[in-house]
C-alpha cells in the first residue's frame, strides 16, 4: 500500500486516521495489531447493551457488567449492560467477510490512480463506534467496574483508558485512538505495521 494512514502522537495516546479519500483503516494492519497485542495481552470489544437476554444472546461473551440505573429499569429488562467479548472473527480471518461485487467496484473507485486493490483491507467488521480493552486478565477489571458502580458507557469508557493496559477506540472505521499505561506497548502494538504508516507526528492535542 502506497497511500499511508496519519500518525499523530500525544504523550501517552497515538491516533492512526485512514488515508485520505479511502475513510477506512486498512484491515491488515488492524489484524496485525491485534496479533502483535495478544502475544502478551488479552483483548476484547465491549459495548452498551439494554437487558440481561439481549446480553445473554451476544456471541462470544466473557463478562457482563452493570451500569447503575433505577429499579424500574431491572423489572422492565431494559437495565443497561456493558458486554465484554472476544474480537469478532473477521479481526483474526481475512476470509470471514465476503465482499459483494458491487462493494469491491466501490471501493477500487476509492482509491487513487495506480494504487492496488487488497481484499483483506476491506474485510473487518465493527459498528461507528468500536471499543476495545487490553488487560493481562478481563475478570478483575469487571469486578473492579462492577464495584464501582459506574453510571454510564463513557465512565466505563474512561476507566478501561485508566485501569486496562490499553484502550483502543475506533470511530467510523476510520480513526483509531490507542490510550496506554504500560511502557512500550506503542512498539509491541505497531511491530511490523510500518508500510501503513506515515511518518510520526508529535502533536500537543488530538481532536477526533
């Protein structure tokens, strides 16, 4: 890939944009960062849920914390719910998203003159907002989330930025926001992720 994402860095906390006129991060570099992560750490998405069924139902499901909220919203099943999760199969198998072929006239439309269309950089799953936690074991952060009995998804949020290894925050698929506490999981995150790099910049604020 010739086009390359921005790289911006800002004390503790890198934000990787997709290049230009693609709006999407490449899906092998994201499947490489998640195998460099998980030669060390353990990750997982989560997301807001409404209900222990809706909950219960989700694939791949590692843990459930709830959000405080009033008596009413437990009788009713509408309680709010943090799921943890393992990644979604299509972070680990290029292969597990099957493009139509309108899909793939669009998005070599996308790209510049002379520029090679890879299929697997197209093949990730996730929703506008995707969230994802790094930890050496996801039991205790629950636990510890659970306790304090914290009120809201952002709250939960901040907490995995504050108390996991790592947290990692995707937006519109295009914008990728790494927050880390631990010392040199910058290098373990971006080994062999260079060719979809631009050169580092060293920024005093990140806007999203």
């Amino acid at each position: 890939m010739t086009v390359k994402c921005e790289y911006k860095i800002c004390e503790n906390t890198i934000l990787l944009s997709a290049p230009q006129g693609l709006n999407l991060l490449p899906g092998r570099m994201i499947r490489m960062m998640i195998a460099n992560i998980e030669t060390k750490y353990q990750i997982y998405e989560y997301s807001e849920v409404r209900g222990m069924k809706n909950a219960e139902a989700m694939e791949d499901v590692v843990g459930i914390a709830p959000l405080s909220g009033s008596v009413p919203g437990w009788l009713s099943g509408g309680q709010k719910l943090v799921v943890f999760q393992k990644p979604h199969p299509s972070l680990y198998n290029a292969n597990f998203i099957k493009l139509t072929d309108e899909e793939v006239e669009s998005f070599r439309a996308a790209l510049p003159p002379g520029e090679e269309f890879i299929e697997a950089d197209y093949t990730v799953s996730m929703p506008p907002d995707f969230f994802m936690l790094v930890t050496q074991d996801i039991r205790p952060f629950i636990d510890v989330i659970t306790h304090l009995k914290l009120s809201s998804f952002p709250a939960v949020r901040e907490a995995a930025a504050r108390l996991g290894i790592a947290a990692i925050t995707i937006y519109d698929e295009a914008d990728m926001m790494v927050e880390m506490n631990e010392p040199g999981f910058r290098e373990l995150l971006l080994t062999d992720v260079d060719r979809w790099l631009g050169p580092p910049q060293t920024v005093d604020s990140l806007d999203i």
